[in-house]
C-alpha cells in the first residue's frame, strides 16, 4: 500500500470545476462559508439556519443523507456528500448508516444541537492531534493493478481463468473450497 501522490482535487459544480473545498467532515461543512461557490446561495442559507433548528435525535443509527438533508438541506448532501461518500462507500449517501461510516459525526449528532457546531468541534479536536498517517492508501502501480495481481497468484496455484464465461453459481465444498458453476460445467476451486 502507498499513500496517494499530492494532488487537489475538485469536483463538478454549478457548471464548473470548482477545488474541493476545505472545513468540511465527509461534506459536511462546519460554515456556510466553506461551501462557498459550491452550493447556490439558497444552499448556503439553508446551512445557515442549522444553528436555529431544535436538535435532531439520531436514536442507535440513522442514514446520513437523510440527517444532514434534514439538517442543512439537500444540496450539501447531493453535491458532497453523495459523491463522498459513494467513492468511499459504493453506496446512497441516503441508506448508508451515520454511525458506521462516519461515527465521529456520528457522535457530534448526538452531542450537539446544530451539526455545524458539531463539525467544527471534530476540526478542532483534528487540529489538535493532527494525523501523521494519510488518510487514504492506494495500491502501488493503481487499482487496475488488482485484478491482474490476483489472477497471477491463482494461476500460480494452478487455478484455470476463463474470461467470457457466465458463472451461473457458487458454492462452499463440505472439505472446504468452493464450486463454481459455469453453464452446464461444475469446476472446484481450492
């Protein structure tokens, strides 16, 4: 594993490519002002008005695109935490669990009235203790790399690759191992 080479990133927004901005917990501004040129001014004032709002409960667990939605509206969510969240996660900002992916959050929800306090309490606490770890790793030579890594190790082992062919099903061996079924051929895997 490497950490990723220095670069920005930027995302598509408003009709531009606009940089990732800064003060943020998985898209979650900590101010109306980090979001800036990001959201419309409609979003930039729905932020605004978390402070007001009476404190949300969260229970044992709750979806984060629905608690910040409700929270700071649904621009945030669709223009960052969204994609965040889908790149980290593979999944709907509106169905994936707060307290798994995001626990600090998580936990500023259930501790603080207004989520922005929440977040900006999380920066501090971060600038306090900064990271000496990145927060991300990637696979040396890019994740393209993976399939072609494994491939060799199973071939290595005498596993036969077939490309083309429908696996129609899967199964665990009593002994250990695994059946795998290809159109009307059965094959055991090791």
């Amino acid at each position: 594993l490497r950490p990723p080479a220095t670069a920005t990133a930027s995302l598509w927004t408003r009709g531009a490519l606009r940089p990732m901005p800064k003060g943020h917990v998985m898209g979650v501004p900590g101010t109306a002002a980090a979001l800036a040129g990001v959201l419309s001014d409609e979003g930039l004032a729905r932020i605004g008005r978390d402070a007001d709002l009476p404190r949300t409960e969260v229970g044992e667990d709750v979806a984060v695109g629905a608690y910040v939605a409700a929270r700071l509206g649904r621009e945030v969510v669709d223009r960052l935490v969204e994609p965040l969240l889908g790149g980290v996660y593979a999944g709907d900002a509106y169905r994936i669990s707060m307290r798994a992916a995001v626990p600090q959050l998580f936990e500023a929800a259930r501790t603080h009235t207004s989520l922005t306090e929440g977040v900006r309490a999380i920066q501090e606490r971060a600038a306090a203790a900064p990271r000496t770890d990145p927060v991300f790793m990637g696979i040396e030579g890019g994740i393209g790399s993976l399939p072609l890594a494994v491939a060799a190790s199973l071939r290595s082992r005498g596993a036969e690759i077939r490309t083309g062919t429908p696996v129609t099903g899967l199964r665990r061996e009593p002994g250990g191992g695994w059946r795998i079924v290809t159109g009307d051929e059965q094959l055991t895997a090791d």
